[in-house]
C-alpha cells in the first residue's frame, strides 16, 4: 500500500489529482468509496467544520482505516481544519508549482 505523500507525488508528476469529498455519514463514505473503487483511483475525504463536531473526526478515521486496511486500497481522510490563511498558503503553492486542477465532467 503506497501512502498518500507517495500517490500525491505519483498524481503530480502525471498531471492527475485525487478527488476530495466531503462527507457527513457513513452512507456517503460508503458510496465515495464504492466509487473510487469502482474507476480505481485514490480518495480524500473530509468533514466540514460542523460535521467533525456533530459526528466527531475519531469513529470517521476508524472507519476509513478500516476499509484502507481491509480492501487495500487508497482511501484517506483529510484531517486539515480549513483556514482562509490555510487556503492562501495552498493557492500560493499551487502557483509556484504550476498545477492546473480541472474538474471531470460536473464534479467541481
């Protein structure tokens, strides 16, 4: 199993991204996953601001863990409280390192 430092690396040198969606229960995490599975890529998932304090980061990340570990495949959650300054320091990145990030098909 590759870690996520490796298959971001992995995305970036192809040109490719990983998804992030934001979930707020275990029917979403199942389908995001069922998904991701389905056309092979790795996942991110995360909860907003509210959900971590409604459902709580813990129970997610054990259930993440949990399907990572038994089905072996790449799916990780995103742990990052976002920030405006978080978001400047990322976009700020991003330009210096050229990434272009462009939706498929209606995602955004």
């Amino acid at each position: 199993m590759h870690s996520l430092r490796d298959l971001l690396e992995k995305a970036q040198d192809s040109g490719a991204a990983i998804g992030h969606f934001n979930i707020s229960d275990l029917v979403l995490l199942k389908a995001v996953f069922a998904a991701a599975q389905e056309v092979n890529v790795p996942v991110l998932v995360g909860l907003s601001e509210g959900e971590r304090e409604f459902v709580g980061a813990g129970p997610i990340a054990a259930f993440v863990r949990k399907l990572r570990e038994e089905f072996g495949f790449p799916i990780f959650l995103n742990g990052v409280k976002p920030s405006f300054r978080g978001l400047q320091c990322f976009l700020k990145r991003v330009r210096v390192i050229g990434v272009c990030v462009r939706p498929i098909g209606s995602a955004v």
